[in-house]
C-alpha cells in the first residue's frame, strides 16, 4: 500500500495510507483463487462475500463491488481502513499457509472508495412495515443495527450524546487513519436507508430506556461503548498535563484540537510525551502527540514487544514516525513542579514471568530498578469500560462488575424483554468489526423478536 514518507506525515494529520491505484488493485485480486468453500469468509465477523465482491473487481466492476460488500457490511470505506483483517478474514487465507494472504482489507477499500469518489446513486430509502426500534449509540455495532433493522422492513432511530455520529469512529480514531469526511459518507449512507439520527441527545439524561419503551417503540439497541477512561491510580495522576486518551483524542479528533485556533479546542503538548499503554489507542495517542508538537515521544508499555496488543502495521507506523518503545517498563509517580505541572515520571524495570489468564506473560517489577524520566505530557491509554449511566437509569438491566452489560451470546437480547445490546459495552473496548458483528447479530433477534410481537398480537 502506498503511504505517505515517515518525515512528511509526521507533521500533517492527512491520511497515511494512499490506497491503492486501479492497476494495483486488478493485480491483487487476480491472486483470489475464488474458492468454492472459502474459508474467509468463515473469518469475517459481518460475512461478507469476499471471493464475490473480488471477482467483481477483477471485471472492473467496482460500483458493483462495492454494492456487493454493502449487502452484508454497511461501513465498507471504515473497515477497508481500521479492521484488524490480519487476524480474521486475511489470517483464513488459503494464500496465506505457503504465502501472503490476498490483501482483502485494502481491496474493501479501494472498492468503496471508488463508489464513493464515482458519485454512483446511494440506495432508495427502505419501505417500512415492521416495526420500530430505538438504537442508543451511533457507533459501528450502532450504525449497523440500524442499517440491517432498516432494510428488513423496520423504523430505526438512532440517539447520539455527542454533536456528531460516528462513536468511535470520530472522537477514538485520528484522521490520518481514518478521515471523518469518510466516516460521515458511511453514515450519509446509512441515512439514506431511512435511518432517523437524534444528535445531542443522551439516553440515561435526556430519556432513559424504560421511557423509549413506553414511547412506542417496539425494541431498544444499547450500543453505546466503552467512554470510561481506566486510570494508573498512582500519585501525581492528577498533574496538570496527565490526560486520559479518551479527552486527549477526543480533543483531537472530534474537536479537531490540531487546527487551532480555527477551531478553539486547545491542547496542550510539551516536547517530552509518554503515552503508557501498548495497543492501537496508544499508539494513536503517540502519533497525534507528535504532530501536535512532541519532540519526544515514547511508549511506555510494561509488557515486551512480542506481548504488544497494539495491530503491527500501527506500531510499525509509530516508529518509522520516531515513537520510541519502552518495553517493560511501568510508571510508579508522577512528579510535579510548584505550579502542579507535571514534569518527570518515576519508573520501574519490568520482568515477564507465566503466561496470565489473557495468555500473555505476566509482568512484575524489578526490585531497585527504579529510574526517572522527564516528561512534560502524559497521555494514560491503559483501556476503558462503559459509561454506567445507562445500566444507572435502567432498572432490571444486569451489569458485571466491570460496567458491562450481560446478554445472551447468540442473540444478544439483556436480563429486559425487547433490550438488546452490543459491541464495547457489552464486550468491552474491541475491534470496530467485533461490534458489527455483534450489531447484526442483535438485529438478527431484534427482527424475530417483533415478528413474534406482530405474529401473537393477531
């Protein structure tokens, strides 16, 4: 994949990977050996035909491609850009036992791509008949409950607590991965289904579940994510110039912080940064870090690079930009100066011992090995849970210990009868294409679920 020079991106917050052109495109598909019984398929989370939409491309038919992939998955341009494909329908690849699996992901996008800059007619509007169903979240698991409940015959309307759509997709991930311009094309697309949006209205506060139900809707999606930051608890977390990731990349992303002062959401980056956290989160912390004015910036994970959570393509991005990896090291403290900003972390050498429950090697620290590192911005990005205002507001909805919200695996259906939920907030933080999976699953019951109501009221 063509992508921006390590010297040049790292300044600008324009999209890193180029896609692909038409005749790198026409190559990588000629490599599909469109197999009867393909097993990628088996690997995608939403199904989507994969040896039918590349065969399509191999003719040149891209609108078409892209029509095909939207059968099944209606975010084609996302998932092209930001799924994990090396561990789900690429990992499945017949090519990939001997070789390099074919580049599935990057030709979803390319297809989708396509469509989109093609300026192709977007779908007709659904015709209703079913029912209708309150969807809380606009995030992936969100958007495609809406979009399957909405071309099965169902009103679907979706209330959003922030002044954009998108979840995740806008405030998690940065637009050098992932430019809202293409997220909000997606969502255009999902509208044009039929599909109703409520920006700024935040269920828990504005209306809770019970009162959604009582309004007349027939079924109620919970898909509001996992927005609660995870904290270090050690001293001096509370220093000027500690963030969570989730307000640093919020303030970055969906407020668009780095254009200053044309848009008056400021944050400030010192010139020494240390992001502690190994996964994509943190690595998207680093990166915007430094093109917001980070001389030095480090990741700081306790694990070893072999344990690194993170997509390898993101962490290989972050160092050819000049991130620097300190493995097995965990922070302590922070220290501050008179006027409460943080100025130097104290550290400690981490050892790896047995494999934990998760199958990663447990750390622990290393007697004496204590060191100090200055650093003038923190950035936590540890993890998060779900915002429990909902499982608050909800009476009957069962919860674990951790926030999230219990359901039935198949289904998806809660402890309520006409609830349902999925994706981070009831798995936790995963994979934008774990929560698609879990949204068509949901609507999959939410649908039989009203068909039943409809079938036993007559």
């Amino acid at each position: 994949m063509p992508k921006q020079a390590p010297e040049e991106r790292k300044s600008n917050f324009d999209e890193v990977a180029l896609g692909y052109s038409e005749e790198q495109a026409l190559a990588e598909a000629s490599r599909c050996l469109g197999c009867k019984n393909p097993r990628c398929v088996k690997g995608c989370p939403v199904g989507v035909d994969i040896p039918g939409f590349i065969g399509l491309v191999k003719e040149r038919r891209y609108v078409e491609a892209a029509r095909r992939i939207k059968e099944t998955n209606s975010l084609p341009a996302v998932c092209g850009r930001v799924c994990p494909q090396e561990s789900q329908c690429q990992m499945s690849c017949v090519l990939g036992v001997k070789g390099q699996p074919v580049a599935i992901g990057r030709l979803e996008r390319y297809a989708a791509d396509y469509e989109r800059s093609s300026g192709a007619q977007g779908p007709a509007r659904t015709t209703r008949g079913g029912g209708r169903v309150a969807v809380v979240g606009s995030g992936p698991s969100g958007l495609t409950v809406a979009a399957e409940l909405q071309k099965k015959g169902h009103q679907a309307d979706v209330y959003e607590s922030l002044h954009a759509a998108g979840g995740v997709l806008m405030y998690g991930i940065p637009e050098f991965r992932l430019p809202k311009d293409i997220v909000q094309a997606e969502i255009e697309y999902v509208k044009g289904l039929g599909v109703n949006l409520h920006l700024d209205s935040t269920v828990g506060r504005l209306l809770t579940v019970g009162e959604l139900l009582r309004a007349g809707y027939d079924a109620v999606f919970i898909g509001s994510g996992a927005g609660l930051p995870h904290f270090l608890r050690v001293p001096g977390e509370n220093l000027k110039g500690v963030y969570s990731a989730n307000e640093f990349l919020i303030r970055t992303n969906l407020m668009k912080a780095y254009r200053f002062p044309e848009y008056r959401t400021p944050i400030t980056v010192g010139r020494s940064v240390a992001v502690i956290g190994g996964g994509n989160v943190a690595m998207d912390s680093a990166r915007c870090a430094l093109r917001l004015g980070g001389e030095k910036v480090y990741i700081v994970y306790r694990r070893g690079k072999g344990e690194l959570p993170a997509r390898l393509e993101e962490a290989e991005n972050a160092e050819e930009e000049g991130v620097e990896f300190m493995y097995q090291t965990n922070p302590v403290r922070f220290i501050g100066d008179d006027r409460g900003y943080v100025t130097r972390m104290e550290c400690v050498r981490m050892e790896l011992g047995e494999p934990d429950a998760s199958g990663r090697r447990s750390p622990s620290p290393i007697k004496g090995s204590e060191f100090l590192l200055d650093v003038d911005t923190v950035i936590v990005a540890i993890g998060q849970s779900p915002n429990p205002i909902i499982q608050q507001t909800t009476d009957g909805l069962e919860a674990t210990r951790w926030g999230t919200i219990v359901v039935d695996e198949e289904t998806m259906a809660t402890s309520i009868s006409g609830v349902y939920a999925g994706g981070d907030v009831v798995s936790g933080a995963a994979t934008v294409i774990s929560a698609m999976g879990a949204g068509k699953a949901a609507a999959a019951s939410i649908h039989n679920y009203i068909e039943k109501r409809g079938q036993s009221a007559t």
